[in-house]
C-alpha cells in the first residue's frame, strides 16, 4: 500500500483488487478487479498537469506461491499493465 499526495492510498491484493482509500478514514474510495493478481507495485506519475496511476498484473514466482495458499479464489494469469487517471 502507498499514499499519494491526493490524500488517499492506494493497495492491491493477491485476488487483483485495486483499492483506493481516502488517508484520513480508511473508506474504499474506488475499486477495480483487475481480475488477475497484481505482480508489480504500483506507481503514480504526472503527465499534462494530470496524476495517474499504473499497476502490472500476471504471473510471478510470488503470485503463483500465494496462490497455493488461496485455493478458494481463481484469478486468472494474464499479463497486462492498468493505467487509472486520478482525482476524478
């Protein structure tokens, strides 16, 4: 999980939720099911005045392992990159 200067954090979990949550309360903002799980750590960059954030999901060694441990969930393991505009 990371905090970004919009006054909120952003985490992710193995199922591939992508939560935001305002810093002060712990209320879930927004929220997406990328629908695989979430590889990468998050990143948040500025492009023409305007804040995003990205996120990777697939495989790794490490979502594979977690997996094991969740035999109840069935994300699937494709590879992409998400790109959310923030602060709308």
């Amino acid at each position: 999980m990371f905090s970004c200067s919009l006054g909120f954090a952003i985490g992710t979990d193995i199922n591939g939720g992508f939560r935001a949550f305002d810093q002060d309360t712990g209320k879930i903002l927004w929220e997406a099911n990328l629908g695989s799980p979430v590889t990468g750590y998050p990143i948040t960059y500025l492009a023409n005045g305007k804040q995003y954030a990205a996120i990777s999901t697939g495989t790794s060694l490490a979502t594979s392992g977690l997996s094991r441990l969740t035999p109840d969930l069935h994300p699937t393991n494709k590879n992409a990159v998400y790109v959310f505009a923030l602060g709308e």
